[in-house]
C-alpha cells in the first residue's frame, strides 16, 4: 500500500487504483466519478484491486465494495465507509476517520454521503449516485 499512497501524494492525484494484475491507473477527478465509471463500465480494473484514495465516504466504499476491491487506504473516511467496506470483507485503513465527508465549501455534507445515508446495499447506493449524475 505504501506505493500507492505515495504515488497518490508525489502525483497529487485523487484516486490510485493497482488491479490484481498489478497495472496501477491514475485519476484526478474530484469526487466519487471515476470509482462509478471502473465499477459501471471497467468492473475487472477493481475486482481484487488495492486503492490509495484522498477522501473515501460511503458512496465511493460502495462502489469499492461491490467492485471486488480487496484493501482500501484513504486519507480520510467516514465511519459509515468503513463499516461498509468491513462488512464486505475489504481490508480498510485511513489517516483520518471522520463522521461524515464533508463537500467542497467545507459547510455541509458530501453530496454523496448525504445521498448514501441510511442505506447498507451497495448495489442501491450505486443507482443513487447514477440517478443523481442524470439529473444534474
């Protein structure tokens, strides 16, 4: 995990993703898109992957979950994150465990963790995320 999580620090990226196979991709989007997009339309990308994330909150650790990702570190991450990934027998670690993710103002809650709250399928989480994306 140490690679990763300096590969997401040296290249400030967002989220860095090392597949079973051993390739490591990189993305930079903010936010919980590029997880949606490897668990929608490169599922194989995360089944047994290991991630090094900046913020993980329940939406991204469902996509996570529910793509096969084996273990998860993450700068920051909330409770509900870490319970979902633990219940899917995904090894979570993080610098900093937090009640909820905050949004990008720094005043309310994540989108997504608002979006995510009170639900435990990831399958259902994941719809919610792609229903929210259609309508903005």
């Amino acid at each position: 995990m140490k690679e990763l999580i300096d590969i997401l620090h040296n290249e400030r990226l967002t989220l860095v993703v090392k597949s079973a196979d051993g390739t490591i991709h990189r993305f930079t989007q903010r936010g919980v898109k590029d997880l949606l997009t490897l668990v929608t339309q490169s599922p194989e990308i995360l089944n047994g992957s290991s991630i090094a994330d900046k913020a993980v909150g329940k939406a991204a650790a469902a996509c996570m979950a529910a793509g096969g990702t084996r273990q998860v570190w993450a700068d920051v991450m909330s409770t509900s994150a870490l319970a979902l990934l633990q219940n899917h027998g995904v090894k979570a670690e993080c610098g900093q465990l937090v009640h909820h993710i905050i949004n990008r103002t720094g005043d309310d809650w994540c989108p997504m963790e608002r979006l995510s709250r009170g639900l435990d399928d990831s399958e259902a989480i994941i719809q919610k995320i792609q229903d929210f994306f259609a309508s903005h």
